[in-house]
C-alpha cells in the first residue's frame, strides 16, 4: 500500500508501497540468475546440477524479502520548508533551492526528477508508477508545494 498522507504537523509523505519496492529487486535478481546460467553454458564452465538450481532458487525470495523491507523507509517527506529525501541517510533540499520538478519515464516507470539551481538532478523514489493510482495526484501536490514555497528565502 502506498502512503500520502497529511499529518497533523502539515507534512505530507510519499513512500513506495510493497511490490512497487519488490518488483525490480525480483527482476534483478531473476535476470542476474539467468545470466548466469547463460554465462556457464556458453564457457563450458559445466552446467548447474538440479539441487544447486533449486538451492539459488530458495535464496532468492529470501533475498527479495529482505531487500524490500530494508527499503521501507525509502521515500519523500514534504515540510514546510523543505523537500527531504530518506534513504540510506537524508537529504533535506529547501523549497527555494528547486529550479525544476521533472517527470521522466524510463521502460514504463515514471519518476519525478528535482532539478536543484546547482544543476544537480536527484531522481526520486516516491511517488512513482506503475503500481500507484495516485501517482499524479501526489506529483500535482508535490509541484503545488513547491510553487506556494519556492519563494521563501532557503535556510
């Protein structure tokens, strides 16, 4: 489930929901799998027995699993004077340092792109498609708090 919602102290959070944080971690997983296996056809390097492929194939939901909840807080937090990034770690980006709010597709996900007035790019996780049917009523929300802030001297 996807979270956009305003808290009482007039923040507002948007953060991936389970499967949209899944997805790619599967899709790396299974195609870094099969590459594999690719790669030991093609060099002869002998072909993996029946119990090893079943014993890759039991590590990987396991892998999905935890990678997504290490990601959980992964997301956008919208403050009155700032835009923060959390992550790993945090990254604040004052409403008035924004020049641009960019929304890009790449292989049918959109993301939105802050572009600083440094020129630096940060592409955000959330909100994104697919996978949310709020996707542009979070980017409407996400550009009308820039627009009514950007003004404000940055701190």
């Amino acid at each position: 489930m996807n979270s956009f919602a305003a808290t009482p102290s007039s923040h507002v959070s948007f953060r991936l929901g389970v499967w949209q944080r899944a997805l790619p971690i599967a899709l790396g997983i299974l195609g870094g799998t099969l590459f594999l296996y690719v790669v030991l056809a093609v060099t002869h390097g002998g072909m993996p027995t029946p119990g090893e492929l079943r014993q890759m194939a039991s590590v990987a939901p396991l892998a999905v699993v935890v990678a997504t909840f290490l990601q959980r807080r992964d997301g956008v937090i919208l403050t009155p004077d700032a835009l923060v990034v959390a992550g790993l770690r945090r990254r604040r980006i004052a409403w008035a340092h924004i020049q641009r709010l960019e929304v890009r597709r790449s292989l049918g996900w959109r993301q939105v792109i802050v572009w600083t007035v440094d020129g630096r790019g940060t592409t955000l996780r959330a909100p994104a498609s697919p996978g949310d049917p709020d996707f542009e009523a979070k980017v409407r929300t996400l550009v009308e708090w820039w627009e009514t802030r950007r003004s404000t001297p940055a701190g």
